[in-house]
C-alpha cells in the first residue's frame, strides 16, 4: 500500500469512529423575564436554596422558580411583611430569611423569616419567640455562617449574632 492509499484508509476509519462517538445534546435555553414571570426588573438578591429552587429577592416581592414554573409572593396576598427583597439567606430548618430594605440606599425596615412550605413570613422576634437583642433598623446586613443553615446578622455598630438553629446569641468577632 502507498502512503496515499493509507491516509485515505486512516481518514476513512477516523471519520467512522468520531460518527460512531458522535452524541446528541440538547441545551434548553430559558429566560426569565417579567413576561415570564418574575414579578419586576429589580432585581436585587438571587438565591439557591437546598431543595434546588432559585428564589429572587425584588423591589416588589419573591419569586420562586423551580426549573420549569415560576411563583410570586408580595406583601399585598399576604406572604411578606413588607414588598422589598433586599437579601435571602436560608436557615438549617429550610426557612429563608428575607432582609426587607428599601432601595436605593437599602436602609433595613424588616427581617422576616419564610416558611417556603406554608408560603408565610412572619416577624423575626415572632420566629425566636423572643424580643430582638437589638432593633431591626440597626440591622446592616445578613448573611449565611460557616455552618450549613447558620444566619449571622450584622449591625450598624459592629455587633455579630449568630443564628445556629435554636438560639440567637452574640458572636464573638476575631480578626
């Protein structure tokens, strides 16, 4: 065999084998738009929760979306303590925690705990069945611990408080 007819023999079977190997793969593009069900275009936190839903945090409320659906939860149906999502965490219990502040400079007017089962926020000293170590607008920021479903809360004066599932405690703070 010359070389020519043995390129064409090693072309042959390489074109063969990458045909055999070849596999279809199918890319579903989604886009999530106000048409498609997001409750506005301010969007101002976007979180994975530990059952794989996307929740996001709006100006006017909380939509869930689960790969396929989408639902919207607002202050008006009765779901939320207030209509501004600024930030979403998720406890060890599964419940989200929702910073309800008012943009543009995010000042802090609520935190409310979110059950995802009963659709259903309440206060949270409610949730704590106990009065706050500090006043929800001294609230700066939250924020997921280092636990999984740990919560710390940030104040305004450098106070930190954890969240670890039963109990809201101060954290101490290293540097």
């Amino acid at each position: 065999m010359n070389l020519f007819t043995k390129l064409v023999f090693f072309g042959i079977i390489c074109g063969c084998w990458t045909f055999a190997n070849a596999q279809d793969y199918s890319i579903n593009k989604v886009i999530l738009s106000v048409e498609g069900g997001l409750l506005d275009r301010n969007m101002q936190d976007t979180y994975v929760d530990s059952r794989g839903f996307t929740w996001f945090g709006m100006t006017t409320g909380l939509t869930r979306y689960d790969g396929h659906n989408m639902a919207s939860f607002t202050m008006e149906e009765g779901h939320l303590l207030y209509s501004s999502v600024g930030e979403i965490n998720e406890d060890v219990h599964g419940n989200l925690w929702l910073l309800h502040s008012v943009p543009p400079n995010h000042k802090v007017i609520s935190l409310g705990i979110f059950n995802p089962f009963t659709n259903k926020s309440i206060p949270l000293s409610e949730y704590l069945q106990r009065p706050l170590p500090f006043q929800i607008e001294e609230l700066a920021w939250v924020s997921s611990g280092t636990e999984a479903g740990d919560i710390l809360l940030f104040t305004a004066d450098n106070a930190v408080f954890l969240y670890d599932g039963d109990s809201l405690h101060s954290a101490p703070i290293s540097v």
